[in-house]
C-alpha cells in the first residue's frame, strides 16, 4: 500500500506516513467517519485549532516565535490561521446583520446630519472588510519596525508574521464575543468600541512576550507606537479628503452640516434684526 498523498510506500500497521505525516485512511467515507474528522478536527482538546487558540492567549511565544524559528507542526500555519479568520469574519458580517443589525449601528455615533455618510462608510467596510484585514498587517508591521527601532529581533517579513497571527486572533475572538454577548442580548455597537482597549492591550502583551520586554518597556513603546500611529492617519487622512474632494463625497459629508450652519446663522440674524 502506498501513501494516497506523495506514493510514499507505507507498513502494513503505519498509521501515518513517514515522508509526508499524513495520515493513512483506510475505510470509505461514510457519515459516520465523517462525523468522527470533523469532530477531531474541530472539537478535540488535542487538535492543532483549538491548541492555536488557547496558546495565542497563554504563550504566544510558542506559537508564534515557534512558527518563525522553524516549529510548523505543533500548531496551524500562519496562513491558515489568518484565511480561517477572514473566513469567520465574513460569516461574522453575515450573522450580525441578520440577527444582530443594531450592533452594526454606529449611526449614535456620528455628527448631526452625517448619519448617511456613516452608513456609507460602514457598508464600505463591510464589503472589503477582509481586503481591510489584509492592509492592517503590513501597516502594523511597518510601524512596530518603526517603533521597536532598537530591537532588532526580527526583521520585517517576520513581522508580518506576528501581525498576522495578532489579526487572525484578535478577528476571531471578536467574532465570538459579539455574538456570544448577542445571544444573550447584549448586542450593541457600544460593544465593539469596549474590544478596542481589549485589543490593543492583547497585541502590547503578545508584543512584550516575544520581545521579552519589562512592562515599564512595553507601556513606553505602546505610547510611542500611538504617536506613529497618530502620525500616519494624519498622512491617511489627508489622502482620504483629497480623494473625498475629487469623488465629491466631501461635499456629501459636510454639505448638510454646512446648509445647517448658514440656516442658524439667516435666523439669527433676522432675530437681530427684528430686535
């Protein structure tokens, strides 16, 4: 009998191959052995998921620094992982505005008459939300590098890496939260913007372990990091009311804050004038 994966030519009691680690399957799908994968893959306490998951809480370190020092088969591979979480993300989108609408509604959240412009923005998220994913973690990346300017531990592509396995994490736990917190009713967009602090003091933590950096470091790069981040959404910004202006979304988003404006001014000075 040989391996079904590379031919490999396999012992009549091996279990696995010794060329490629795969496993060797010797019955005919049925529901049955099905049922059984699925359930080792997904709801074993041993398998390499679950394991991922609880280790990117309690030692990142290993799963992370283990993927870039050389270890890929204790846990899921980085891409994996972070294709897992885009995935989760895009049935996240799908369950939350079915079940849960109001806890996409950041409308509360918007100056007085820029209520559509924030739908907009909103449904532009939701569409490229995994593209969003994908353009975080370069720009992460290239600000940690600026950051930790004097540590040089790692070099950028591992970077990536670290940014990639933080996104994937932190996308999947917000996922379960949110919902989790739906099904029991308290679903609101107040909830998203309490993950935000719980985000950034997960990636800092990640950050201080692979880094082995005291916690007077990490606070004082993490302010920094703020500071180079402040920096680049002014240059983000900036390119964004420039395209604004050119597509004439600008105009939408401040037009009605305007007219509202020049109609309090008009009454108030007609209210002049009759006094």
């Amino acid at each position: 009998m040989n391996c079904k994966n590379c031919y490999t030519p396999l012992e009549e009691l091996d279990d696995y191959c010794k060329s490629c680690g795969g496993k060797v399957i010797r019955n005919r799908l049925t529901f049955r052995n099905l049922f059984e994968h699925i359930s080792e893959t997904f709801f074993n306490y041993d398998n390499k998921l679950l394991q991922t998951f609880i280790q990117l809480f309690k030692q990142p370190e290993d799963v992370i620094g283990g993927y870039i020092n050389g270890t890929r088969k204790k846990h899921v591979n980085v891409i994996s992982y972070f294709a897992l979480a885009i995935t989760i993300s895009g049935f996240y989108l799908i369950i939350v505005k079915k079940y849960f609408p109001e806890s996409m509604d950041f409308s509360q959240l918007a100056y007085p008459g820029q209520e559509e412009f924030q739908k907009k923005n909103m449904s532009f998220i939701e569409e490229y939300q995994s593209i969003l994913m994908m353009l975080y973690v370069p720009l992460y990346a290239l600000m940690a590098r600026i950051t930790f300017f004097n540590i040089k531990k790692y070099n950028y592509t591992e970077l990536l890496v670290v940014f990639m396995y933080i996104q994937a994490q932190l996308s999947i736990a917000s996922a379960i939260v949110v919902i989790s917190l739906g099904l029991l009713g308290i679903s609101s967009s107040i909830v998203g913007i309490l993950m935000i602090p719980l985000m950034i003091i997960y990636s800092a933590y990640v950050l201080k372990r692979l880094l082995e950096l005291s916690v007077s470091d990490i606070l004082i790069r993490t302010l920094l990091f703020f500071v180079v981040l402040g920096i680049t959404m002014v240059f983000i910004t900036i390119i964004m009311i420039i395209t604004m202006y050119f597509s004439g979304d600008l105009k939408d988003m401040f037009g009605p804050a305007f007219e509202a404006g020049k109609k309090m001014g008009e009454e108030a000075s007609k209210a002049r004038s009759a006094n």
